[in-house]
C-alpha cells in the first residue's frame, strides 16, 4: 500500500524530515488503541506496537500519547510484525474533548482528520442544543464540517429540521438521509477522497456504524437497534477505529457520545454562536450580559422572534462550562509548577549530603 493511501501528505513529510532519526525509524499510522497497545497500518501491511520507554518517560499527559489517526515513527520488528513507537508527529487537526471525570485533562477522539461528519438522528433523539455543543468541538478541531440528518423516514417535519439546523450551523453543509433506505449516497460519497480521512461523530444510536458499513460495502462493524420508544442509541462503537475504503479515502469510527464535555475557550464559543456575538455588538454597554440591562440588543431579538432563548441559554450554560474549566487548568498548572519546585529542591538538597 502506498502511503499517501493512508492520508500522508507535506505537512507530515516536513516533519519526518525534521525529526531525522535514520533509515531505520519509518512512518506508521495508528488505526486502533488498546490501553498500552496500539493497532498500526505502514507501507507494508499491519503492525502492533507499544511505546519506547523514553517516549513514557517524556509524555507529560494522555493526549501526547498516539490516539487513532495518528502518525508515529517506528522501528519495525520485521519477523515479528511488532513495531516500538519512538515520535508522535505533529497533529494537524484534532477531534477533541474534555476526559470523563474530575481530572481536567483533554481526551483526543479522532487525529488527523480532514472532514468531520457530525451525524445526527431525526428521529426522538434530535437535540439542537446537543447539537451546538459539537459544533463548538468541531469548529476547534481544525477539520472541516458536514452536519448529517440521518433517520429522515423517522421524521414527519424533516423540513423544519433541516431550518433549525441551518440557522446555527454557519457555513457547514447540511444534508439529510436515512442510511437504511436509501440507495443513493453521493451526499456523503462526494466528500470521500483517496487519501483524505474522515470521521463521524455524534451520540449513540444515530446510525454512525450503518453509515461506515455502507461505505465499506460489507456488515464489518456491530449494528444494533434503537429503543422504538425513547430512540435512545447504545454504544455499538466502544472503541475507534481507521478503516481503509474501498474508495480509497479513510474512514475513522468513533464511539458514540453519551456525555459531550466541552474543551474549548472563548474563542470557539464565539465561533459556535457567531450570531450572538454579532447581536451583542448592538448592546448599549460593552459589558452586557443579556440579561436585563437596557439596550441589549440580544434580548430585543428573542423579544422580535429572531433569536430562540433556549440558544441563548445554552449559550451561557456552555461560556460557564469554559470559564470553570479554564479555572481548573490554571490551577492545575500552579500545582504541577509547585511539584517541579519541590522536587528541584529536594534533588538539589541530595547533592549536598555528604555520606
């Protein structure tokens, strides 16, 4: 397989190059990760991999370490088809996410990717307010955006759905489909390139596993039904996935998404609710917080029909996300600089001991 198949370009060339570390050390991609293991793809076939030593004992946090879509340079274990992972190339663009749990620290779903489709379900699950939260996560991925309206022969009001959608969406295209019935999937054929990577996101049940396996063109990945009641999806992803199409583009698939916790600041929350931000420039005081201040001009368009409140809500909700997070990240790091002083210190006292 040629590499450039498997999504290598200039921008990963220019950084092997500067890496230097000899003919022996080539480039790989990760398609899957196993707790300490990983699942690789290289110009020769598949490898499994774990990371040197001295790439454990320099990563700071989880997300320095390989996560699929990644390129990473290895020494290959050629009778063994075993690889040691030495570098984590540069990412040029991430699907990322707060972890689960308390500890703030970023969790990387998706590396590498060119375009991010966010799939979304017309049937019960439909949520526009789930949907912003994505859409502030992959506006800061660096990827370019398709929003897809799946499950349409589950909808009476796709239409209506198709405006909501629109009207927070920006410039991202939005097409609608049901991957069960139709036979037409050029909509999202078209943005399939060899060598180009995509991925899908969204919560469970959205259909994401029939889409991929409609690609593929053969029942490789679990699919399972949704509650015909409460059109709640389960988890049929529980790890992610790089799949090689048989088109020739890339595809990675993600688990689906129960819990969507935001990492992103307030640049990317200005960017996810740009018609905010463009009404507040009309507020009478810069410092307005649409509230109940005289003159604020986001009030006067819930009041004129233009803007949902629910939207401005969420909007809030998530800017309180962000500041608390930020909170937690510099004093995060105010601990992690006391522990370096502390242990300078100590290292520094041992040299003086004479025995």
């Amino acid at each position: 397989m040629n590499i450039t198949q498997l999504g290598w370009g200039t921008f990963f060339q220019q950084e092997y190059e500067g890496f230097g570390g000899g003919q022996d050390l080539i480039p790989a991609r990760v398609t899957r990760q196993d707790k300490n293991s990983y699942e690789l793809l290289y110009e020769r076939g598949s490898l499994t991999a774990q990371v040197s030593g001295a790439f454990s004992y320099t990563a700071e946090s989880a997300s320095e370490y390989p996560t699929v879509g990644d390129w990473v340079i290895v020494n290959v274990i050629e009778d063994e088809k075993k690889a040691i992972i030495h570098k984590l190339l540069p990412r040029k663009s991430s699907f990322t996410r707060k972890a689960a749990g308390v500890e703030t620290e970023a969790q990387i779903v998706a590396a590498n990717v060119d375009i991010v489709f966010m799939v979304v379900g017309l049937d019960r699950n439909f949520n526009l307010r789930r949907i912003e939260r994505y859409l502030t996560l992959i506006n800061k991925s660096g990827a370019k955006m398709v929003i897809v309206l799946n499950k349409s022969d589950l909808c009476d009001e796709t239409e209506e759905r198709i405006e909501e959608v629109e009207n927070i969406s920006g410039d991202a295209p939005v097409i609608t489909m049901s991957a069960t019935c139709d036979d037409d999937f050029s909509q999202i054929e078209r943005y399939i390139e060899e060598g180009k990577t995509v991925t899908l996101v969204g919560s469970s049940g959205t259909g994401k596993s029939t889409i991929i396996n409609r690609l593929l063109g053969e029942e490789r990945l679990l699919v399972k039904q949704t509650s015909e009641h409460v059109s709640q999806g389960r988890n049929t992803t529980t790890w992610g996935e790089l799949v090689v199409l048989p088109s020739g583009g890339i595809v990675i698939d993600t688990p689906g998404m129960r819990e969507i916790q935001l990492w992103a600041d307030d640049e990317d929350l200005a960017n996810a609710f740009g018609d905010i931000e463009e009404l507040a420039e009309g507020c009478r005081f810069r410092d307005c917080e649409h509230l109940a201040e005289p003159g604020c001009a986001v009030q006067q368009a819930i009041e004129d029909g233009k803007l949902e409140d629910k939207r401005l809500q969420n909007y809030r909700k998530m800017g309180k996300e962000i500041r608390f997070m930020e909170k937690r990240k510099r004093e995060r790091a105010i601990l992690d600089k006391n522990f370096g002083k502390q242990i300078h210190k100590f290292h520094k006292h041992k040299k003086k001991v004479i025995f």
